[in-house]
C-alpha cells in the first residue's frame, strides 16, 4: 500500500523547535520530491519546503529560511522537518505529500497530518 | 512570489447542479495549474493536475480548463460526496502558492 505516515501531535513553547517525521511506503522514496505544506486553524495551504530524497537538496519559502531545515533516512525511507524559534503563527496542521521527481510539483499522496501547537 | 486568486471564496449550490470554480495567477503560469478537493480534518485530495488532466479515480463529472493566467474547475452535476473545500495550486516554480480556496456546501 502506498502510504505517508506522519508522527504524532506536538505541543511546544514558543522559541522551542519541534521535529516532525514523514515514512513514505509502498513506492520507489527516491523517485519523488517530499513537500511539506501546512494550514494554520481555519486557514489555506502553505507551502513551507521540499526535500530530494535523492541527493537530500532542498528548497524553503523566504519566509522561513534559517528556521527550517528538511532531512531524510533513505535507510527508513523517512523524511524530518525540523522548524527552530517555534511562533504562536506555526500552530498548524503540517501534511507531507509527494509530487514526481520529473511529472511537476503536482501533490498525488499526503500524509494524515500532523498538529503542531505552539502555547505558553 | 505567484499569487492565486479564487473565486467564489463560497458558494451553495443542489445535488445536480453544475458548479464552477475560477483560479487566477498573478502570471503566467502556462498550464501548471493541480485541483484539491480538502473535506474538514481530512488532507487534500488532488483531482486535476496539469489544468486539464484528471488524476486516477477521480470520477468523469470533474473537468479543468485554461491557461496562462485564468482557469476554471467545472463539477457537471454536483454529488452529495462532493460538497467540500476546493483549492487551486500553481505548480509552474518556487515557492508554490495556493489558493484560498472555495467552500460548496449544500443550498
């Protein structure tokens, strides 16, 4: 079965950073680009980076340049998010999804979401 | 950075009835333009890639069209199942972008 599975809900301080996973399975990991796109409460999709698993080159939004940094285990097949100086404005919803190494940065397969909270 | 643009930010709308939905990029995004459809605490679900094509499984009554700048989802007769968020996504470079989306609920 071709799956993402994402990591389990986070409650973090604000200025903590937080780790999230995403295991892809059921599929060739090193022939799609993973992304991470998240949605704060009641919002739209963001967009916040994409990891090459082969090769392990990524690509952030401005935004969040030098507070976001995106990792893989080609071993485990498992791609890492990790986001530093956590804000009450990262609470969100956080989703992987894949798009095809060469078909465009189109999203056919998303993790279940994982819930970041950010609270003192 | 390319910014999409949606409209009707909501709409409501019958069983059997024809919806339209448009996206517009801030520019030319050629035909790099993907579909989702997102039902509440459930991720996206991609329905059309590439403006026009329609991703596997994903039933006859979904069509996507344009180019460019302007592009529309059209749902021919609107199901039960169907009533939900729908959203639009440049694809054509970096960083993507996405719409804010549209919310068909049940008239």
């Amino acid at each position: 079965q071709v799956l993402l599975v994402q990591s389990g809900a986070e409650v973090k301080k604000p200025g903590a950073s937080v780790r999230l996973s995403c295991e892809a399975s059921g599929y060739t990991f090193l022939s799609y680009y993973i992304h991470w796109v998240r949605q704060a409460p009641g919002q739209g999709l963001e967009w916040v980076g994409l990891i090459n698993p082969s090769g392990g080159s990524a690509n952030y939004p401005q935004k969040l340049q030098g507070r976001i940094t995106l990792t893989r285990d080609t071993s485990t097949s498992t791609v890492f998010m990790d986001l530093s100086g956590l804000r009450s404005e990262d609470t969100a919803v956080y989703y992987c999804a894949r798009s095809h190494a060469y078909l465009g940065f189109l999203f056919d397969l998303w993790g279940q979401g994982t819930l970041v909270t950010v609270s003192s | 950075d390319i910014q999409m643009t949606q409209s009707p930010s909501s709409l409501s709308a019958s069983v059997g009835d024809r919806v339209t939905i448009t996206c517009r990029a801030s520019q030319s995004i050629s035909r790099s333009l993907n579909w989702y459809h997102q039902k509440p605490g459930k991720a996206p679900k991609l329905l059309i890639y590439d403006a026009s094509s329609v991703q596997s499984g994903v039933p006859s009554r979904f069509s996507g069209s344009g180019s460019g700048t302007d592009f529309n989802l059209t749902i021919s007769s609107l199901q039960p199942e169907d009533f939900a968020i729908y959203i639009c996504q440049h694809g054509y470079t970096i960083p993507l972008t996405f719409g804010g989306g549209t919310k068909v609920d049940i008239k």
